[in-house]
C-alpha cells in the first residue's frame, strides 16, 4: 500500500528574503548552520546574466544550502523560461520571479515592481516559466505601485500569477513608489499593510500566501502564521542571524542545529578553510556574521575584531576563533518561552 506522506511545515513556512549583495552563497550557508529548515533565496539574477554571464559564479550554490529559490529578474517570458530551465537543471528547488526591486536601474529593464502594473505580463512570464520546469514557480511583489490602489490592484494581480499557475506568492506588505523614493526609503517609507495581505490569503484559501516586510522576530513569525501560510525575513535575519537558531524549534518543532550562536560559527571554520584554499578572501564570509551575537556582552568587541582583522591579506580561521574568545556572558532571551 502507497503511504502519502503529508508534510505538515512546507519550507515556505519560514523563509529568509532575497537580498541583494547579501545573500551571496557564504551568507545562505551560514544562514544554513543556523536553520535546516528555514528556505534560503538568492540575491536577484537577472536573466541576461544567467544567460550570457559566468554561470557558475552567479547561481552556483553549495547541496548543503538546500532548500535554496533562485530568484530571477526579468519581463521576457522566453527568456524567464530558459532561465528557469537551467536554475532548474542545477538543482534550484524553486525558481523566483522579482516584482518587488523599485530600483531605476530595474525599470529601465521593465522588470522588477514596475511589473505590478502589467499584471497580464507577468501571467505570461508565470505560464512560460511553469512550462519549462517542474519545481514550484513563485512571486514576489509588492501591495501595489504609486498611485495604484492595493485593494484592487493586488486583487487583479493575484488573480493574474494565480491563473497562470503561480505555486506561492510572496507579498511584501508595502507599496513601492517608483518616483522619489530610493531603493532603500523603499523599504521603510511607505507604510505597512498587513491587513491587505491577510485580506489576500483570505480570498485566495488554496494559493500559499507569504507575508513579508519589517517582520523583526520569530514572536511576530509566528502571530503572522495565524491569518497566512508563510513569512519571510529579511534585514532581521541577516543583520541578528542569531534569530535564526530558534526558526527550527518555534517554527517546525525540530530541534535547532546547534545549542548556540557560537557553536554554529565554529561550524563555519571547515566551509571557511575550503573556500580560503580557493582563494576567497576572510572577510567574503565573516562579513555576514557580524551581527551574530548583537546585544550580548562582548558583541562589539568581537564585530570589531573581525571587521579589523579579517580585511588583512592572509588571514585565516584563526581570526574568528580570536573573535569568538572576545563574546562571553549570556546569550540572547529567546523570542518565544519554551515552544
Ligand atoms: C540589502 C537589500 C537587498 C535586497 N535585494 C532584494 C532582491 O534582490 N530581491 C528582492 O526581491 N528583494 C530584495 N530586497 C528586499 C527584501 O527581500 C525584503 O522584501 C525587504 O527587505 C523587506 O523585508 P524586511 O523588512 O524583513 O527586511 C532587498 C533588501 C535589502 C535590505
């Protein structure tokens, strides 16, 4: 007899954001020695570059970093399609569509949020892309762009990317203005709704619905999970990673990979010691865990160790055991008491 088994916590449950110039592959196999179940993204690829640029340096990812979502950048259905393909064939589990970067240099490519205004567009880009590969196809967007109302412009989206067979969308609860703002004021500017997502899940019960955008705890995760079916984090996770040591037990009710902060940045030493060997500089990857012990005695003294030594030519492992023996004392209060 054929047993289905039911996965009761889809990685999408808790996802770290995709982040551009920081979520490179050191920081996503870091983020991994803290989660082994949270699912990691990519920084945004566009599609020229998968295209015609140095494959393996832009979506080459260590098999340790899986669960791992390439997200792509681009309004070219064809060209989405073969780059899907090929994120596909190297092993990405999910393939990513960005409708959410307001950056000018993204619009001019007529990619990125300005797409929430071309919701037929993007159906096309969705469809092409789940013809070409088998892992879920998902969207990240945004509640609506400029003088757009997200009410309606959210609803007539979503009904677009859910027709053409989206797996999951990903809504990060504010409006991105593509005129005046920088990328950057972007993310805290314009106010936060997350009640329009919630309205969103509400209305759409068998599309997974992730919510994403000034999420600062896994205490705020988890109240989130009450009204959608995932959340992602972005700047908290990456600039507190020790956050994500309490994703696996609070969020999946797994135990977590490593009794502390430190244990796991000691787990780092082998991935820092292969990647040295092969010419990458210290400060590539102890750049990402900089925030790891923030708001502990000894936090400072330890960013500041690294930020001063790891820059030196030739220096090693050896910096971040020197660091680590500067962080002492009690670590972090948990987000939640005892799951
Ligand atoms: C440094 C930085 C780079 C980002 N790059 C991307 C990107 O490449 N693709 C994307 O969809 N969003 C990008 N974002 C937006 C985040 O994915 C996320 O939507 C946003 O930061 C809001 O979530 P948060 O409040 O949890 O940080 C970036 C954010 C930051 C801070």
């Amino acid at each position: 007899m054929t047993r289905i088994q039911v996965k009761p916590n889809p990685p999408h449950r808790f996802s770290v954001a995709p982040m551009m110039e920081w979520t490179d592959r050191h920081c996503r196999f870091f983020h991994r020695l803290l989660t082994r179940r949270a699912l990691l993204y990519t920084e945004m690829v566009t599609t020229g570059a998968v295209l015609h640029g140095k494959r393996k340096d832009l979506i080459g990812f260590d098999p340790f970093e899986h669960p791992l979502a390439l997200q792509l950048g681009g309004s070219d259905p064809g060209a989405l399609a073969a780059c899907a393909q090929i994120g596909a064939e190297t092993g990405y589990d999910e393939i990513n569509l960005n409708v959410g970067c307001p950056s000018d240099r993204v619009q001019e490519g007529r990619f990125g949020a300005c797409l929430m205004a071309e919701p037929a567009l993007v159906g096309e880009c969705v469809a092409a892309m789940k013809a070409a590969v088998k892992v879920p196809v998902t969207v990240k967007c945004r509640i609506g762009i400029d003088e757009q109302d997200p009410e309606e412009a959210l609803a007539i989206f979503a009904d677009s990317v859910a027709r053409a067979g989206a797996d999951q969308l990903i809504v990060h609860a504010r409006k991105a203005w593509l005129k005046g703002l920088s990328p950057r004021e972007n993310r805290d500017v314009p106010p936060l709704d997350y009640g329009r997502v919630y309205r969103l899940k509400a209305a759409y019960p068998d599309l997974p619905v992730v919510i994403n955008g000034g999420i600062a705890s896994l205490e705020a995760a988890a109240s989130h999970l009450d009204h959608v079916d995932g959340v992602m984090m972005g700047r908290a996770a990456y600039q507190e990673p020790w956050r994500l040591l309490e994703v696996d037990p609070l969020l999946f009710g797994e135990p977590a990979p490593f009794a502390s902060p430190a244990d796991a940045a000691v787990a780092l030493i082998p991935h820092i010691e292969r990647e040295l060997a092969h010419g990458v500089r210290l400060a590539a990857i102890t750049r990402h865990i900089l925030g790891l012990f923030r708001g502990v005695p000894g936090a400072r003294a330890f960013r500041r160790h690294l930020a001063t030594h790891a820059v030196k030519p030739g220096a090693g492992a050896e910096v971040l055991v020197a660091a680590l023996a500067l962080v002492g004392g009690r670590m972090h209060e948990p987000d939640i008491a005892a799951a």
